[in-house]
C-alpha cells in the first residue's frame, strides 16, 4: 500500500501553529466571556455516564413519569433525570430516563409489565441531535454509585457527581454548569447572596444498594 | 533532544508512545550553520530527506522530525535554511533554556525529564490534539505517588503564565471528554490510548490539585 503520509514544511507547520493559535484566541474569549463559571466548570473532571458499566437503550412504551416510577426500588437516576428529579429542570432539551442498574432483572419487569420494549434499542447515543423515540438509558453496573434520596423517594446522584456527569455529558457549557450550580445552591464567590460556606453539605448520602 | 510524543522514549513509562515516528529538537542557530550538512550526514546514514521539510524517512521506513529551539523571545517561527527548514516553538524554546530539565541518556544525546516532558506536553500548543494531553495526564498518574516529580512538575507549571495556565487547565479536560465520549476515540495516533480512561481521569485529577496549590 503507498505511503500517503504528507510531510509538511516548517512553513506550512508555522500556519498550521497560526490556525491553531487564532482557534485558541476563539477560545479564551469564549472563556472571558463566561466568567468565573468558567474557571470553576474547567476544574471538573467529567465523568461519563456511559461509560460507568454496559449502557442498555430501551424504547418507552409507557409516560416517562411511569416508568421512573417503576424504577424507583432498584434505580440510582442519573445525569438529566437526576437533575429534575432533585430540583425540577434538567439541562438536555430531549427528556429521557438515565439511571443505574445492577443487572437486567429491573428491566425485564418494566418490559413484562409493558413499560419499556422487550428489546434492546440500537441508538444508545446519550445526547443525540437526530430524532427517535424516547428511550431509557439504563448503564448497567456491578454497583451502584453513591446516591442521595430526594422528594418522592427516589434516589438520584450525589451532588458533586452530577457535575461531573454534566461536564462528562456535555462537555464544558458555562450557560448548563451556571443552572446545575444555582439549582443546587452551590455558593459562588461574588453571587449575591452567597454565603460563608462555598457549598451547602449534601443531604446524607446513601450507599450503594443493589 | 527527543521531544513530543518521544520523549516518552527518554525514561522508564509504561505509556506506549503509540506513533513510532521520533522528533528530535536541535539549536536552531546550528541548523541555520550546518543545515546542509546535517542533511547530507542523515542521507550517507540512509535516510532520506523529503524535500522542503524538516522530515527523513530510514532505512525501515522510521521517520523523523527535526525541529528548532532558540531564543523564546523570538516566538514561534520558521528557521534555519533553504536547505533545512525546521520550525521553532515558543514554549519548547523556553523550557530547553533551563539545562536541568533535561536530562543526558545512556546511549547518548538528551531527553526531557518526565516533569519537563508532562508540562511540555499540556502547554505546548494549547489547542493540539488531544494525544499529547493523554500522554501527560498518564505519566502524571503513573507517577502521581513521587513526591519530587511532583515538585519537580509543579515548579515548571508555576513558571507558566496564569492564561495559559487556563489553556492548559481547559485542554486537559478537553482531552479526557474527548476520550470518554468516543470509545474508539479516534484523535489521529491516540487510538490506543481509549482503555486507560481510568487513569487518564486520575492523572486530570492530579493535575488539578497541584494548579490549585499554585492557586491557577
């Protein structure tokens, strides 16, 4: 097979250095314009959702309520479906069920009582902009993550996690990380009610419960 | 000087280098006065010089890149001449400008030392791809647990100005999303790296607590 590697000259590497210069000047103004949210999103590490266990798509035949609803014993809700369970909004446009599992039995029972398809759905994309039915995204683990427990009962990730998972979601969105902060009323420095504490201690936390 | 990803050839590491191809940094002012003759050197050794580049392919097909270092004040730029063409760095010019951070090797010639080498690698061209970051978030974890390399590492970063301490904080993280979204994560030459996810998240980790003790 011929070779079809390029081997550049130094002024061609000086331009490529240039593009990547004035796309880094894109950035920091980006970063300028977002303000200190930026410094304290930047100091996330991501965690992926998907990539916690085995990730299952499941269509939703029945209303998203019913089936987080159905979840609730077995289920630790995460990413999009934490946050509204724990505060009322969310930060994808799309709403679906993200959560975790310990195996496929709670998944089974959903689909027996004819709340989820019996079978897998081939679109396991988490942020998907095409579109398609509503699904669960179920990432099935060998333990569940530490949770907290929220109005109605239901167990959703800790505070600090779904920051992480938001990052790990989206990527670095000043204008989504601004909402988690003020919906879980993590103080910021030079808020206007801000208080002494820079967080507010999460409610006690829950052990994995499989 | 090996530089880049090579530089992971320079000291003991279980990262994989993953590209096989060596760049080499060399003074510039000795390129602009033996151009001709580091050519013609390279080429009586069986490596052939692509024309207009600073790139030789061997006699096994092993390619490397000459590259330049001088005076950082001068910024990134073109040198040396028609003959041979390399292109000089900024920030690779600045760090080769302190001797301790680098180091002799047995066989001979210099490596950069694993400190110099993860701080090269986050702050060299901030917006590179993303194997570069990889490669640095991973020796910073397998190393994470020595106490001088960590000095060693946060004394470097304290040298770099507060923005691009920014840069570099937002191109770490860029990289680890990067790999967590695509499981065959496809950065060109990064490919490999997509099972070390794990520790690429501790490195970021510990990337992050030592900028935070420089308050950046």
């Amino acid at each position: 097979m011929p070779d079809v590697r390029k081997f550049l000259t130094a002024d061609e590497r000086l331009k490529e250095l240039q593009r990547d210069r004035k796309a880094l000047r894109r950035e920091r103004m980006i970063r300028e314009v977002a303000g200190p949210v930026w410094h304290r999103m930047v100091r996330v590490v991501p965690l992926s959702f998907e990539g916690q266990g085995r990730l299952v798509a499941r269509v939703l035949l029945a209303s998203r309520e019913d089936v987080i609803e159905a979840l609730r014993p077995d289920a630790v809700f995460a990413v999009d479906t934490a946050m509204r369970l724990a505060h009322g909004a969310g930060f994808l446009a799309i709403q679906e069920v993200q959560a975790y599992l310990v195996g496929e039995e709670p998944l089974n029972r959903l689909a027996t009582a004819g709340l989820i398809s019996s079978d897998d759905y081939f679109d396991s994309i988490v942020v998907r902009p095409w579109p398609g039915p509503t699904r669960l995204l179920a990432c099935l683990v060998d333990e569940l993550p530490p949770s907290r427990e929220v109005q109605g009962g239901y167990r959703v990730v800790t505070r600090e996690r779904l920051g992480r998972e938001l990052v790990g979601t989206v990527g670095p969105r000043a204008d989504l990380f601004v909402l988690y902060e003020k919906v879980e009323g993590i103080e910021t420095p030079g808020a206007p009610e801000s208080r002494t504490a820079s967080s507010p201690p999460d409610p006690p936390e829950r052990r994995p419960r499989s | 000087m090996l530089v880049g990803s090579s530089g992971l050839f320079g000291f003991e590491t279980q990262v994989p280098a993953l590209t096989e191809d060596i760049d080499i940094a060399v003074p510039e002012a000795t390129v602009a006065r033996h151009g001709r003759e580091i050519v013609e050197a390279l080429q009586a050794q069986g490596f052939e010089h692509q024309p207009g580049t600073a790139s030789f392919i061997g006699p096994e097909n092993a390619v490397f890149d000459l590259l330049g270092h001088g005076e950082a004040e001068e910024g990134d730029h073109a040198g040396g001449t028609d003959a041979l063409r390399v292109m000089v760095f900024e920030d690779l010019s600045r760090l080769l400008a302190t001797p301790q951070t680098t180091m002799e090797l047995p066989s001979g010639g210099r490596a950069l030392r694993p400190a110099s080498f993860v701080v090269v690698s986050l702050a060299e061209r901030a917006h590179k791809g993303a194997k570069d970051k990889l490669q640095a978030l991973l020796v910073l974890a397998e190393r994470g647990e020595d106490e001088a390399f960590e000095a060693e590492v946060g004394g470097l970063l304290a040298g770099v100005d507060p923005e691009r301490l920014a840069d570099l904080r937002a191109a770490a993280q860029a990289a680890v999303f990067s790999l967590q979204k695509d499981p065959t994560f496809s950065d060109a030459g990064a490919e490999g790296y997509s099972s070390m996810r794990h520790q690429a998240e501790v490195g970021l980790e510990r990337l992050s607590a030592l900028l935070e003790r420089l308050n950046a």
